[in-house]
C-alpha cells in the first residue's frame, strides 16, 4: 500500500474516532467535544465524551484492529481466504471461558472475572493449537484440529446454556455471544490491553515469514524459513489478539475476513505487507459500525457482532464475485 494510501486510512480512523465522540442520543458540537478531550468543558461533556464516548470508541478500534491483523496474518499463513480468528478455535474457546463464568457465578463476584475468564480460555485454546503447531507440519491438520476445537467448545457453551440456572444467566450469556462494546471503560481496555498488544507485537514481528510462505512451505523451507518456528508466532499472536479482543467485546465474526480480503490488492497481495493497513481498516470498520448501532433508531441497542455480520456478510459475498470475475 502507497504512504498516501496509509496516509488516507490512518486519518480516516482518526476522523471515525473523533466523529465517535461527536455522534450519540445527544448529539454534541465540535467545539464542545474539542474542549471535553482537552479537560476544559463543562463536567457533564468531559463524562459524556471521556468516560463514555471515547473508550468505547477506542475499544471497537482495538477489537477491529487485533481481528483484521490476526485474520491477514492467518490467511498468509494457511494460505487460505477464508482463515480468520475463529479458525483456529480460539475465539469459541475464549467465549466458553466468559460463558462459563457467567454460569457458575463468577462474574457476580467482580467485575473482572469475565473478561478474566476469557483471557484464560484464549490462553488454553492458544496453548493447544501451539502445540498442535509445534507436533504437525500440515497446515490442513492445523484447520482441522481448529474446526473441532472450536466445534466442542460451541457445544459446552450450548450445554451452559441449555442447562442455565436461571433465565437472567442465558440472557448474560447470549449477550455475550452476540458481541458489544457498551460500557467499557478505559479500565476493561487496560485489561486487555497487554494481551492485545503481545499479540500484535508478535504477528508484526513474524510477518516477513508470510511473504516467503506465497512461495509454498517447500520453497519457503528452502530459502531457509523455519516452518514451525513460522507457524507457532502466528498461531501464538493470533491468539493472544484475538483472546484480548474477545475479552473486551464478545464474538465478532467477518471483520477478520473482509478486511484483509479488501487491503489484500492494494499491497500485490503480499500478506507481510497487509497486517498493518488490515489492521487500520478493521478497526476503522467496527468503528463505524458502533456509530451506526447508537444512532440506530431501536428501542433496544443492536448488538456490535449483530451489525458486524450483517455488513460482513453481503460485503464478504461481493468481495468474493468480484474476486471470481476477474480471475474468469
């Protein structure tokens, strides 16, 4: 992608973040929200803005950012368009961990035990398909072993909640699955905020292995790519991301599909080169997507994973006829 171009996105995110803190039931002034961030207005802007608006627009930021890395970094590797976080089993492993917190109880004893939770459940799912990584050199293996993990932890959390103690705990636990970022605050960010970022640091690290991977795992091997040195930093940084954006937001599926799938010609198609701008646009996606969920005229506030997917969908399905036609 030309510096222009990532010139135009960098500022595009600026602009959704500045335009998140304009836009709400109560619509507020730029001068108002200008003098709110800088810690000069009127007390009720600065909370409107700072303790409510702002973090919850950074938060989808961070959730769309850790997805779209993880979902470009997942594809280069697998060599596969469809890849993304959920591929692997982390994302559903990460949702069992919140879910079960919910059905035990413990998320009644702190606030933290939630997304606590889902760090933990990340953290397991991330150690099983490492090791996975570590113990195959089939990337197809890797997929299948994912498709079941994830394929047994949506049947446990089916299980919670159908056996759900009380019909309060299946509504916390549905809302979960559905995905938000309402009421998060900076403290739920600084949170995740390590994991996110460990994840991050470590697929950047990784990403000239994923232009060499274009090449095929024998010819990668041969210019003297370590494969399972490879795969294991991608499996490790997707999962630590994704646990991180799952802990703050839920399940929110196709941002780490559509992203890529659009950033992916602007680069020649070189996966190394599409984790940063993969990054920019996803959170800049999910940005707007929250903004369209609060101005939204509903009784009852849609759902962040809801408006993802029906987004992500029909642009995914575009995405891909446009892909077929021009390869006829």
């Amino acid at each position: 992608m030309s510096a222009l171009r990532l010139t135009g996105l960098i500022l595009a995110c600026v602009a959704a973040l500045f335009a998140a803190c304009l836009l709400g039931s109560t619509p507020l002034g730029i001068d108002r929200v200008a003098a709110a961030l800088f810690g000069v207005g009127p007390p009720g802007d600065q909370l409107v803005v700072v303790q409510i608006r702002l973090p919850r627009a950074m938060t989808a930021f961070a959730v769309g950012a850790a997805l779209g890395a993880s979902g470009a970094a997942l594809q280069g590797l697998l060599r596969n368009p469809l890849a993304e976080p959920g591929v692997l089993g982390v994302s559903a492993v990460s949702s069992l961990g919140a879910t079960g917190a919910l059905y035990y109880g413990y998320a009644a004893l702190s606030a933290w035990a939630m997304p606590a939770a889902a760090i933990l459940g990340a953290l397991a799912g991330t150690s099983l398909i490492a090791l996975a990584a570590l113990r195959t050199a089939s990337t197809v293996t890797l997929i299948l072993i994912g498709v079941g993990l994830s394929s047994f932890a949506g049947a446990a959390m089916n299980l919670m909640m159908n056996l759900a103690p009380n019909p309060f705990s299946l509504v916390d636990m549905v809302n979960w699955m559905l995905g938000t970022v309402a009421n998060r605050s900076f403290l739920d960010l600084a949170f995740s905020a390590p994991f996110l970022a460990a994840g991050l640091g470590v697929l950047f690290a990784a990403r000239r292995g994923l232009s060499a991977l274009t090449l095929g795992e024998e010819a990668a091997s041969g210019v003297g790519l370590n494969l399972r040195r490879q795969r294991l930093l991608i499996v490790l940084g997707a999962g630590l991301a994704t646990g991180g954006a799952v802990a703050l937001a839920g399940v929110i599926g196709f941002v780490g599909i559509v992203a890529p799938h659009i950033v992916r010609p602007m680069v020649d198609h070189d996966p190394a080169r599409s984790l940063l701008p993969s990054a920019l646009l996803a959170g800049l996606i999910l940005v707007l997507a929250d903004i369209g969920v609060r101005l939204a005229p509903t009784v009852n506030e849609l759902k962040l994973g809801i408006v993802a997917a029906l987004i992500g969908a029909p642009a995914f399905i575009w995405i891909a006829m446009q892909r077929r036609s021009v390869h006829d």
